[in-house]
C-alpha cells in the first residue's frame, strides 16, 4: 500500500500542501481531484521523487520512498506520467516504448547476460513485449510512425504505453483524458480499468468529472493544498465541502 502522511511543501513563501494524508490501497483506482493550484500535481512530484517535500513521510509497502530519487523510486514499481506530454517526439512508437522497457527493473541485468547470441534474444524479447504493450493501448498501426507525426490524443496513449513498460505496480496518471476527444477519453478509461485488472494499483488526477466517477474507487479532494473530502464517488459528489469548493472555484474565476 501507498501511504502518505503528513505530506507538505512550500515553494518559498507559497504553501502547496499542507498535513496531507491519504492511503492508496492495493488494486484500487484512487483519484485526487480538485480546482487548478490544488496541490495535485505537486503531490505526484512528492511520491514520485521529483521534489523533496518540506515535511511528512511517504512509505510504499511500509518502506520510505522520501528522498529517494525519481529513478529509485521507478524501480521500485511506482510509475508516473507527466500533465504535459513528455514522448520522445524523434523516435517511433516501438522506440519510445522500448525505452520504458529498459527503466524496468534490472538489477543484475548485465551480470545476466553471456554474450552476443544471448543479447540478440534479449532485445528480440524486448521488441515482442513493445509489440504486445502497443497493441494494448491500440496503437498496432502506428508502431514504426514517429511519436511527433501521431495526433495529440494518440501520443497521450504512447506516453501510457511508455508507462506500463516500465512494469508499474502503482501508475501515476496526471490528467491523462486532457487534450483528448470524448471518445478517446472512453478508451483511456477503458484502458485503466484493463490495468487494474492486471494487479496494478492507478492513482489519478483527472479533471474529467465523468471518468473520474466512473472508473474510481475512491476520490480525495484537494483544495487549497489540503484533503477536504476522501471516499465513494457518490459520497464525494453529494459532499457539502466540495461542492463549496467547486463553486467557489468557478465564481472566482469568472
Ligand atoms: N515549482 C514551483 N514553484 C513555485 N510554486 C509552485 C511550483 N509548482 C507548483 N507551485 C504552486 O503550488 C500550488 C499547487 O500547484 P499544482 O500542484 O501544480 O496544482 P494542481 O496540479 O492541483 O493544479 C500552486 O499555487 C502553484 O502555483
Ligand atoms: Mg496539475
């Protein structure tokens, strides 16, 4: 299980979470949602490694992921991908799924190999398990085309196909339905369910209400870089408080 606790961080004099707690059970889909400069991302940067938190733990099968770095913790099965697109737009679909593969863990990796012949069949391996990753996320016919020359919708799937070849126990998804169309949105969610069923545990920022109630176990809302509301989607959409921030939110802005 992943568990945060007491979680802040401040940018200078900017607070963008403070005493956040909250646990991710195992297999779950679990959800963080909330108006912009809530705190979402900044609390993916914080279990991911990107950013050191200004105070409070975060534990992964009860040992600390604070302080290790971004790689450490990629290695230990915690996988995320960013709010922004972040494929290598020069290489192909299969090249930039290969690179996924090769952040998987593999202590002793090098130690394994006993030469050349053994090498060739480790990267034909390779190339078989990009194979099957892409046709996952149904992107078989643009296996060979350059990331750059696929619509924007379709290199959100390769960034996720990147994601899932780095064997992620828990998946980090920071607004994955954003820039897509309604039904590339149907895909993704679809997408997620399939990778939950495989064992693996989705942690989500998405700012897309109906997938966000449709495919979650459980919410947590921040505002203002706290927890105001965790539980049931049905629970979170009838909660007071959130409905107070999301009105407050869109009254602010308008
Ligand atoms: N690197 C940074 N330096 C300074 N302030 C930051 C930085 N990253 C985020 N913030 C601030 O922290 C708050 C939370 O931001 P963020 O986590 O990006 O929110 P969300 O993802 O919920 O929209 C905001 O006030 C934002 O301006
Ligand atoms: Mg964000």
């Amino acid at each position: 299980m992943l568990a945060v606790r007491d979680l802040a961080v401040r940018f200078g004099g900017v607070t963008a979470l403070e005493s956040v707690s909250f646990d991710v059970r195992p297999r779950s889909i679990t959800s963080v949602i909330g108006p912009n400069g809530a705190g979402k991302t900044t609390a993916f940067n914080a279990i991911t490694g990107y950013l050191r938190p200004t105070g409070g733990r975060i534990t992964y099968d009860g040992v600390a992921l604070t302080g290790l770095r971004p790689s450490a913790i990629a290695r230990r099965g915690i996988v995320r991908t960013f709010q922004k697109t972040s494929v290598f737009p020069g290489l192909s679909v299969e090249d930039n799924v290969l690179t996924g593969l090769h952040l998987r863990g593999t202590a002793g990796f090098l130690a394994v190999l006993a030469g050349r012949r053994r090498l060739v069949a480790e990267e034909r391996a390779l190339s078989a398990e990009a194979a099957t990753i892409i046709d996952f996320v149904g992107l078989d016919h643009r296996r060979r085309e350059a990331a750059s020359a696929l619509p924007y919708g379709e290199q959100r799937l390769v960034e996720l196909a990147v994601a899932l070849a780095a064997s992620p126990r828990v998946l980090l998804l920071d607004e994955p339905g954003a820039g897509m169309t309604g039904s590339e949105k149907t895909v993704v969610s679809g997408l997620i369910r399939r990778v939950r069923e495989q064992g693996v545990t989705v942690l989500l920022v998405e700012h897309d209400m109906r997938m966000v109630m449709g495919i979650s176990d459980t919410v947590i809302v921040l505002n203002g870089g706290r927890v105001i509301a965790e539980g049931a989607p049905a629970a979170i959409q009838a909660h007071p408080d959130v409905i107070r921030a999301y009105l407050g939110a869109s009254a602010g802005s308008s």
